[in-house]
C-alpha cells in the first residue's frame, strides 16, 4: 500500500501529467524511487524541469495521496495502478491511457471480449429495441457489454446485458461515489452484484462537462469494438466512435432512418468509412474473430502443438487485431514468403487466423 501511496503522489504534482510520470518511473524503477532517486541524477532527464523537482519534496501530495487511499479503503474501491497486473491491458495499449484508475465490484478487467456500446441520450424506440436485440444476439458469445450509464443508449445496453445475464461495465466521468445521473443508482447496483464501475478521478470529484471526453477514452480503450446504435451530428457518441478508430480499434453503426436527426451521426460513419454496418454477431465473427465455439483455454493448449514457426507467426498476428500484411509478417518473421504461404495456409485451414482483404491475416481468436 506504501508504492500506492507513491504511486498517486506522483500523479498529485502539479506539473506531472501522465506521460511524465511514466518516464519518470521508466527511469528509476518505481514511483517510490522518483522520490528517493538523487535530485543530480533526475536532472538529466530530458524535458524535467527545475519546478517539478521541487515539488518532488513536497509533502501535501502525500497527504493527499493518503487521504485517497483512506477513502477508498472505506468505500470498497480498487486503485489500480498501470504497473500493476490488475490494470486493463487494452486500455494500456492507448496512447492516451490514464496511470490510475478506481474500480468498484470483483470482475476482470481483461476478461477476453469487451463491447462497447453508446449512443444517444434521446434514444428513440427503434434504438432501445435494437440495443435489446443486439445484446441478446450476443449471449452466445459471453462479452462484457461496456458503456457509460448515461442517459438513452448507454442505461439500456447496461439494462439489456443485466436482463441477459452478461457482465456490464459502467465507466464514469466522476468519483465512483458520485453516481451521475443519480437516478442510474439502482442500475449501479445490479451491475456490481457481477460487474464493475470505472473511473479515473478519485472519491470525491463531481461528473463535470470536461471529464466526459476523457472518460469517452476509457470505453473505447477497454473494448476490443464499438457498436455505436444511435448519434446525432454532434455529441459523446460519436466522440466515442472516432477516438475508437484513432486507436485502431474496430467500430461498428447501425444505420437508421435519413429524416432522423438521431441517426445522423451512425449513418455519417458508415458513409464516411469509419464504421463498419453492423447487422449481426457475424460482423463480430468477421472482424474480430468471435464464435461461440472458441474457447480461449482450449486455444491455449491447441497453440502448443503448433512448430515453432507457426506459433512466431501467431504471435506475431496476435499482436495487432486488426490484422497484419503478408509482406509485412513476412519481414517482422524473416520467414521467406514461398514458406510462410505454407505457414498461413495451414494456420488458416486449422482455424487459428482468418485471411481479410488486401493480403491481411489476423488471429480468429
């Protein structure tokens, strides 16, 4: 709990954003270590300046820092910390991603799939029943639905995977203990009896306008894909969508009615090639490889008796999700091309990758 306590000091300096701290801890080994390294020896990291130096001696962020532990402790929050294991792993391959963030329930935060789906705050009939739908199309599957609690869109997709039986995950723009909207309480209940709330700010801090973009970047930073059901021109859905696609990740619309104002935004991404149409959970099986049938751990021990070469080249593909070029596998393996065709070739017929348009490969699983 002491390397907690460094851990959010650290973040408490004014000065210090986040991509500071990490290269701060990158060269002494730890947050404690940032404190305790000799002040001559910090100077010659690039970029640190003498102002920051000085506040490393001072002791309020310390008690600040305990005093967030303090609460937490009381309200049953989690603080997880990006060197920790607990941390979510999609989020951390983000350019973006935050080096706290708070979490209350008992579920994974790298369970194997994770879905995002947002829309609107007005959503219409044709939305709320499409989310049901979409949802219920997807329990074979067993993701864990992942939304923002807001209004419209986001309370349906945590209702409809709650009626469903699937985990949901609520990421929130405020403290944990500051359910916003206060009416969604009692959804917040039912999603921790198997699910989690997520945060980065800590207890305490109220859900203002600006914390809502960088929370949009938390949901698409723990999803493998977005479904985006309905958006307007303008609005966090669509904030939602095009930070998905700037992290490579993939992102789906449902297309609605033209004279709809809340279809606009959906069908824009279509248009503009940011989405992909969603129809149904054989979209998802397209794009990111999910089947009822694959079972990670079985996977897991099929990989095994893979040759060395083939397991190169699946780890390779595992590495990128949204697939690889053969040219480019090819470099990054130093497998000649007549070779690694047999390679793919085999990988393919056995079911462990997919081949996608353009020469791409990418891992079904």
């Amino acid at each position: 709990m002491e390397e907690k306590i460094y851990q959010l000091a650290l973040e408490l300096i004014p000065g210090i954003g986040d991509i500071s701290a990490r290269q701060l801890i990158s060269y002494t080994g730890s947050a404690s270590s940032v404190f305790t390294t000799d002040r001559k020896v910090l100077k010659e990291i690039p970029g640190l300046n003498s102002r920051v130096l000085e506040m490393l001696q001072d002791h309020k962020p310390f008690e600040e820092a305990k005093k967030i532990v303090e609460d937490c402790e009381k309200l049953n929050f989690q603080i997880h910390h990006y060197t920790d294991k607990s941390f979510p792993q999609r989020l951390k391959e983000t350019p973006d991603f935050p080096n706290i963030i708070y979490t209350k329930g008992n579920a994974d935060l790298n369970e194997d799939r994770m879905i995002a789906i947002v829309g609107t705050r007005n959503a219409t009939d044709y939305g709320r029943s499409t989310t049901e739908r979409i949802i219920e199309d997807m329990v074979p599957l067993q993701p864990v639905i992942v939304s923002g609690l807001a209004y419209g869109i986001d309370i349906h997709a945590h209702k409809a995977a709650l009626d469903q039986g699937l985990k949901t995950y609520a990421v929130l723009a405020g403290g944990l203990d500051k359910i916003y909207p206060s009416l969604h309480k009692k959804v917040v209940d039912q999603i921790l009896e198997q699910g989690l709330i997520i945060s980065e700010n800590p207890p305490g801090i109220q859900a203002e306008a600006h914390f809502f973009p960088a929370r949009n970047r938390i949901i698409a930073g723990m999803s493998d894909a977005i479904v985006v059901v309905e958006a307007a021109k303008k609005g966090g859905a669509l904030i939602t969508a095009n930070i998905t696609d700037s992290y490579n990740r993939v992102v789906f619309a449902i297309p609605g009615n033209l004279n709809n104002s809340f279809s606009e935004g959906c069908n824009q991404l279509i248009r503009s090639q940011k989405a992909n149409l969603y129809r149904n959970v054989e979209d998802l099986d397209y794009h990111l490889g999910w089947t009822a049938e694959n079972n990670p751990v079985k996977t897991r021990k099929l990989l095994g008796m893979l040759t060395p070469k083939e397991q190169q080249v699946y780890e390779l593909l595992s590495s990128d999700r949204n697939g690889i070029p053969i040219d480019m596998i090819s470099v990054k393996t130093d497998i000649a091309s007549n070779q690694l065709s047999a390679i793919l070739l085999n990988l393919e017929f056995q079911g462990f990758i997919k081949s996608l348009p353009g020469k791409r490969y990418k891992t079904s699983y």
